[in-house]
C-alpha cells in the first residue's frame, strides 16, 4: 500500500498490479497503522487529516471512517497512544481522538517539531528549543532538529536521517 498526492492505492505484491485505490488528501508526513487496521493519514494543506478503515483481507477499498482539519503535519508524523493521536499540526501541538476526530486540546509557542512515547511519557522536540520536555541529549546534536527521535533502551535518543 503507498499513498500518492491524492490518492492510496494497494497493491500485488506478486505482480505491482493495484488491488484498489481511494482517493484521499495527499499525504506528506508517514501514515500511523493504528490497531484494527486503521490507518491515519495527514497533510499539512487544506487537506488535513483521514482516518481510513482498512480491509482486513486486503481486497476491498478502505471506507474513510472521519475527515478534518484538526492535525496537519508537516514534516513529522502523528503519533498513536492510548485511543489518541499526538502530532504538531503545523506548529500547534495536538491532540485528536482517535475514534471520532475531535480536537482534545492544544498547546501554541513550541514552533514545529516531533514527537517519541516512552515509559508511558510524551517526549517532545521542538525546533524552537523552549522549555517543554525538552530532550537535551538530542537538542545537541543539531541546531535545528526536524527528524523524529527514537527510544533506544529507554536509556537515551538517537538521531536518524
């Protein structure tokens, strides 16, 4: 299955042949796979984001399950947890539910940025370097930091191009 600007298409993986598409917003940031095969995609134009409901044999288009304006992400993807997603929709974090779309709340002043759970804990980049929780390890290595960061152990971020 990939994306493409406007559309999302599934294919063969025998023979490249399409299985079936959709059209949707197209799609810059990675689209989350969350649990019963539902895959969220988000764009940071007038598109915004979809939840889409994907077949579980893989044979029928995916039914698009909600649409809106509320996540936009531009360079990063959401993140998925507990029934919700986390992302910056531009440069406002973000949180949405994941079951109906609706805005939980928000937080201006962090600029754009990305995002990693663990230990239960949101941790958060931000490339305007402000106070939030912030990741110091990984605020060093570069001045302007538009990558997502990764848990390794639990222990400390590494930086992945």
């Amino acid at each position: 299955m990939f994306i493409t600007s406007g559309r999302i298409k599934s294919l063969n993986p025998a023979d490249g042949s399409v299985i079936w598409e959709n059209r949707v917003p197209g799609a810059i940031a990675m689209p989350v796979l969350l649990p019963d095969m539902r895959l969220f995609i988000s764009n940071p134009d007038q598109g915004g984001c979809t939840m889409l409901q994907l077949d579980k044999a893989g044979k029928a288009p995916a039914d698009t399950l909600w649409q809106n304006k509320f996540m936009r992400n531009h360079f990063n993807s959401s993140l998925y947890h507990n029934g919700a997603i986390y992302g910056f929709s531009n440069a406002t974090l973000r949180c949405i539910d994941a079951e109906t779309g609706k805005r939980l709340w928000n937080k201006r002043g962090l600029g754009k940025g990305s995002l990693v759970e663990a230990d239960g804990k949101l941790f958060v980049l931000s490339d305007t370097f402000r106070r939030w929780q912030l990741l110091i390890y990984v605020s060093r290595l570069c001045r302007k930091c538009i990558f997502r960061p990764s848990a390794s152990r639990g222990e400390r971020l590494r930086k992945f191009y």
